[in-house]
C-alpha cells in the first residue's frame, strides 16, 4: 500500500501538527484520492470499505477551509449516534490547533444541551438527519452560511429510511455548496440522489470490487444453534491479544448472548436498539477505553464502532446479505492492522452462509475439518417420504381413527414433538 504524507496533499498548519501529534502522518488512498479533489472544490462520491479512513478524508478539507466565528459551514449526516460520536471524536482530534468549534445532534440526547451548544457557536454540526430537521425547523440551526455537506455511509442512511429526511436537508442549503457523498456500496438510489444533487462529482472509487477481507483471517464452523455459546467461549477463551465484537442478528439475540457470557465473568457491553442513549453511549466508552474486553451488538447499533484493538470478530449469527458481513468482519484489522473473523452457520443458514462464502477471495478455515466435527443436517425429503408412510397405514381405518391420528398430530405440532418430523434419531 502506497502512503502519502499529508503535506503533499496540500494540508498545512496547524493541521499537521495535530496529526503529528496523534502520529498520523501518513495519508491511506481513500484520503490520498479525495483531500486534494475536495481542497480544489470540487463534489466528491467516494467508495471504500469500512476502516480505511474516511473521515480523515473529507473533515481535514472542511477544518482547512472553514472560518472561525463564521457561523455554521459545514454538515456532516451520518446514520447513527455511534458514528455521528465517532466522527465528532476524530474533528476534536484534527482540529486541536485551529480553533474550530463543532458539535454533535441527535435523537437520545437532551435537546437543551444541544442547544446551549449551538447557541455558544460553532462551524461544523455532525448529526444524525433526524434531529437535525428538528433544529432546522426550531429555527437552531441556519443554513445559510452552510458551504460543506457530507453524506457519511450514504447506503446505511437509505437502508435506515432517511432518503426523504436527506432530500429535505439538501433542498435548504445554499445551491452554491460543495457535497461529498462516502458510502460502502453505491445502490441506485445513491446515484440517483448524486446526480440530482451534485455538480459533476469527481467518483474516487477505492477497492469497491474487493470484498476479500484481506488482512483478516476468516473461518467458519457449521454446528446446531443449541452448540453455539460452548463454541463461542472457546474462541474468546483463545482470543488473547486484543477485545472482541460479538454481532446477532436480533435484539433479543444480543441481551441473551450478553447475559450468558457475563454468567460466565467475562467483562462484556452490549448496544442493540431499546437501549437508553445514555447506557449504549456509556457501553461503547467501556470498549473503546478497553474497560470492557467484549462487545455484543446488532449491525444497526454498531454502526460507527473503531476500536483498533479488536482482534476478534464473531458472527454468532450469519447475516443477511453478504454486505453486511464484510461491514461487521472489517470492525478488526483496522487501518492495515490484522485480525481474525469466525462466523457459527447454524444447519438452517447454511445456504446464506453459502452465497456470503462464493463472495471471497480468500481461502475460509473449515473449523468442522479442523476441530472433526461432522456435519449431520436431516434429509427433508427422507422426512417427508417417512411422515407419508406412516401417515398412508392409516388412511383407510375409517375417519373416526384418522381423525384422532391427525388431532395428535396438530398436538405434537403445537408442542414441538421433534419425533413427528421424524428429527429425534438422527440427532
């Protein structure tokens, strides 16, 4: 990977003496390719995958170029409080010397604080898009002085329903302001929102075709759902050099897999969507200052996690879209760093994990092979003949008889009876 020093991108001081002092002093490409664009004026769609340093990218123009005391000039959206934090941390870190003020909007947070914050003035506003309109529509927040617009993970907001809030925002800043657009994937309706929006966009494109997960050593292990939490133990039993993130696919998934591992004293959080703001915001200070050494979460609320340190990523449950599992396996091996990625495919999303796994250009330890274990997935079909023949010797023993076979039948339907679908032996 070729570096670039921040001074050849046209970066001056006091920013650079901010990154010197954080030893960050090398540029990566998504931040080679968009500074100079985005320093000269002009739009940006950017793609690169997740922990490759997008902020940096496009909040070192916006902190170059922006005046102190000018009012509000630049916005920057992004789809989750974890991200808008996230992103507001890293500005705090850049701008250290430039006497830039910000602050940071959204949903879970007093809104009276945020408006002391606004009221005392600053220049960058990072925020989730709903709150946002809210303070647009109090009159808190003025755009006319707004000359940067950032749409951060522009996929995870249309996949969030903030397409329409987006379109509302974009419609009140001044027409003359330059919009970088950053996002993982670029679905239609991104493009589509691009090309009414922007004004000839330079598309700065960075390993889009590269879903590999390269730098992270990905596995796999196919048991049954009841075998996952001893398996999962195991592996953060092993996993010695750094914190680890568990992801389920569910609410409900998260409290329990939290629950059982802090049964077993391991030091966990946990963030899933009913949590209060304040408990998810303390959780995620726990991991990110290593006070806690596991965190489980849905893919929602883990939106915006970086934590360097994460050496272990579990897939407890495999995702839904083979997007989404390199967004959760690309939480380690941060910035160039390594890391390893487990995924537990449960019999019944084996085909999921199927056409997650076609998606890589790596080679995935086999874990079954590994560790002998058998894959014994029931046949359905031999099911299904078996039910039938059973089912047939009672067909013409009168309907009185058939009837109270199929009421037993609906009963053990009800009541889960594994021996009716003809499970129990083969397990």
């Amino acid at each position: 990977m070729k570096l670039t020093k921040f001074e050849e991108l046209g970066i001056k001081n006091p920013i650079l003496t901010a990154l010197s002092e954080i030893q960050f002093n090398e540029a990566f490409p998504i931040q080679a390719a968009s500074i100079p664009v985005l320093l000269s004026g002009q739009d940006v769609i950017g793609q690169a995958h997740t922990g490759t340093g997008k902020t940096a990218a496009f909040s070192l123009p916006i902190i170059q170029t922006i005046v102190p005391k000018g009012g509000i000039q630049a916005l920057i959206l992004a789809p989750t409080r974890e991200l808008a934090v996230q992103i507001t941390g890293e500005i705090q870190r850049f701008s250290k010397h430039s006497h830039i003020r910000y602050v940071t909007i959204y949903g879970g947070q007093s809104i009276n604080v945020q408006f002391n914050e606004l009221e005392r003035g600053v220049e960058i506003v990072v925020a989730t898009p709903g709150r946002l309109i809210d303070h647009i529509k109090r009159g808190s927040v003025k755009l006319k002085n707004v000359k940067y617009v950032v749409l951060d993970e522009a996929d995870t907001m249309l996949d969030m329903g903030f397409i329409d809030d987006i379109r509302f925002i974009l419609d009140l800043v001044p027409k003359d302001h330059l919009t970088a657009l950053f996002s993982a994937t670029m679905p239609p309706e991104i493009l589509m929102l691009a090309e009414k929006y922007m004004r000839n966009p330079q598309k700065i494109f960075i390993d889009s075709d590269d879903l590999s997960g390269e730098g992270i050593e990905q596995a796999f292990l196919v048991i049954r759902d009841r075998e996952k939490m001893d398996f999962l133990l195991k592996f953060i039993k092993e996993n010695t050099s750094g914190q680890a993130i568990v992801f389920c696919s569910t609410k409900e998934r998260t409290r329990r897999v939290a629950h059982d591992l802090e049964k077993e004293r391991f030091n966990v959080v946990s963030i899933q969507g009913d949590m209060s703001q304040f408990r998810r915001d303390k959780a995620m200070y726990m991991f990110r200052k290593g006070k806690a050494d596991i965190l489980v979460a849905t893919d929602v609320a883990a939106r915006g996690i970086d934590v360097p340190e994460v050496a272990l990523v579990v897939n407890y449950d495999v995702p839904s879209h083979n997007l989404v599992y390199f967004h959760r396996i690309g939480r380690t091996a941060r910035a160039g760093a390594k890391g390893r990625a487990i995924t537990l495919v449960s019999y019944s999303s084996i085909g999921d994990f199927k056409a997650i796994s076609s998606q890589t250009k790596v080679t995935m330890r086999d874990l079954n092979k590994e560790l002998g274990i058998e894959v014994r997935i029931p046949d359905p079909l031999k099911r299904e003949v078996s039910h039938r023949r059973s089912f047939g010797r009672y067909e013409n023993r009168g309907r009185k008889y058939e009837g109270r076979h199929e009421g037993r039948n609906d009963d053990r339907r009800r009541h889960g009876d594994r021996n009716y679908y003809g499970l129990r032996s083969r397990w």
